[in-house]
C-alpha cells in the first residue's frame, strides 16, 4: 500500500476516533472500515489478522458500552421510561443543536422527566447525575475501545511496512 493510501486510512480512523467524541460520524463503525478498506487492499494472512482483532475490539466495545451505561443507570435508579425521554429529547436536540444538542437533550429530557415523575428538584439532579455518569462511562469505554483497534492497525500496517 502507497504512503499517501496509509495516510488516508489513518485520518478516517481518526476521524473515526473524534466520532466517538463527537456524536456526530459513527466513530466506531468508520474505525472498523477504513481497517477493513485498507485488508482488503492487499493480501497477507497479518492484514486478516488485524481486521479479525479490530472487529472483536470494535463489537466488544459497543456492546460493553451500552451494558455498563444500563447498569449505571439501573444503579442510580433511574427508570427506564426516564431514559426513554431522555433518548428522545437528545436526539431531537441531536438536530436543534448540532453536535452537543445530543448530549444536552439526554440530560435535559432526563432531568425533566425525573422532575415530574418524583416532584422534587433534588432527586431529579441525582438520577440527572446518574445518567451523566453512564454516558461518560460508556464513552471512555467506547474511546478505550477505538484507540485499542487504531493502535492494533497502526502496529499491522508498520510491521507491513
């Protein structure tokens, strides 16, 4: 593979890796493609290996993601119609807001419907709080798992150089 061709391969998946960020590419699916595009460039049993690792870490991640977010929340006992509305609002605010209208619906519509079901501001910040820290959580694991599949690609195109 060309220098030049490498060099794209690595901006989509840093693109894909500021997707995970950002929710606004699908960081994680464009990682896994721009390493399947690059096995499939060339033959050699290594490049079958790296994209077999990276299909594991990359699917093990978006289900280890959406596991930990829903025992977070089950922890701070927040019911999941709350989470429904929150879902709901963040992704109205997805496209009200770009970029961070996501993130600021999710919480918003949470809070909101925590307020109304308990009546009490207080409760409606801790289950607000609760679901905060399940999105991080499920975004540091999400990054964890997208900079393990980019180095692992990184090592397999320089061990192919």
């Amino acid at each position: 593979m060309e220098p030049a061709e490498l060099l794209l391969v690595g901006l989509v998946v840093a693109a894909g890796l500021v997707g995970v960020l950002v929710p606004v590419l699908p960081g994680l699916a464009l990682v896994w493609a721009a390493v399947l595009v690059w096995a499939l460039t060339e033959t050699g049993a290594l490049r079958w290996v790296v994209l077999a690792t990276v299909s594991v870490l990359c699917a093990g991640g978006l289900i280890v993601k959406y596991l930990v977010a829903e025992r977070r929340m089950r922890r701070s006992e927040i019911p999941r119609r709350s989470v429904a509305v929150g879902a709901v609002v963040g992704i109205i605010g997805f496209f009200v807001v770009p970029v961070v209208g996501l993130v600021l619906g999710l919480v918003g519509g949470v809070y909101a419907a925590e307020r109304v079901r308990t009546g009490r501001a207080g409760d409606a910040w801790n289950a607000t709080r609760g679901a905060m820290a399940a999105v991080g959580m499920a975004l540091l694991v999400e990054l964890s798992a997208g900079l393990l599949a980019a180095a692992t690609w990184l090592a397999g195109a320089l061990a192919l150089s």
